[in-house]
C-alpha cells in the first residue's frame, strides 16, 4: 500500500496531476488535513489492501482501495468539490500509474461518488472510493 500511495502522490505533483493540484490549491493529505488548511482540497485514506500469494512463489497481488474526499468547509455550494472530484476521476481512474517499487498496476477503477455535507462547516465533500490491483 506505501508504494500505492507514494505513486499517487507522485501523480498529484506531476505533470499528469496538474489539473488536479491547480483545483485544490489546499493540497493533497493523507488521512486528514490541517486545521488551518483553506480552500479546496483533498485527503487521501487507505482502506484496505489484501494481498495474495502463489505457494513456494514470490508471484502475488494486491487489490487496494483508497478514498479520496475532495473538502471545502468553507464554500457553501457543491461546484468546487464536484470539479475538483470530477478532476480526481480524470487523474486515477483506467490509468496505469508507474514508479511502485516491486509492484505493476494491473488495473485502476473509481467508483461513482458521493457528495456529502459537512454538519460542522456546512461546506461540501466530495468522497471517490478507487480500486487497484497490483501485480508482483
């Protein structure tokens, strides 16, 4: 899953991810944000990760799902993290990311989200749950 989450964050500084990163000028987080982060942005939580092996082989897979929540507490409409979570589909979903360090990505899929209201902020969120199987 380091290695999921590394090239992930990789992607999000890069070029491919350029897109994405100009529409959450608050960055992309693992797991939570800061309380002082403002604007749009994103928090990156790993799920799960259940590996499989081969007997007497070092052949495997993984099959990994990640969440990203696209937040803006302080917009009191849904079109920042609706675009900035459409941009987040367009960075991860179908697309072979590189660079994982004993792992290839066999296949990468975002399910549909789901806009949610924060209670406290009264701004929106944005959840994409993204699936991926990765080969050793």
């Amino acid at each position: 899953m380091e290695e999921l989450i590394k090239a992930i964050l990789a992607r999000y500084n890069a070029g491919d991810g350029a897109l994405l990163k100009a529409a959450t000028p608050g960055g992309m987080w693992l797991d939570m944000a800061p309380q002082s982060a403002s604007g749009t942005f994103v928090t990156l939580t790993a799920v799960s990760a259940v590996e499989e092996f081969v007997m007497s082989s070092t052949v495997g897979t993984i099959d990994a799902l990640v969440q990203f929540s696209v937040c803006n507490p302080s917009d009191s409409t849904d079109a920042l993290v609706v675009a900035a979570g459409a941009l987040v589909r367009s960075t991860y979903h179908d697309v072979i990311m590189t660079g994982l360090t004993g792992y290839t990505i066999l296949m990468a899929k975002c399910n549909n989200a789901r806009l949610l209201r924060d209670p406290d902020s009264e701004g929106y969120q944005y959840v994409i749950e993204c699936r991926y199987l990765m080969g050793r």
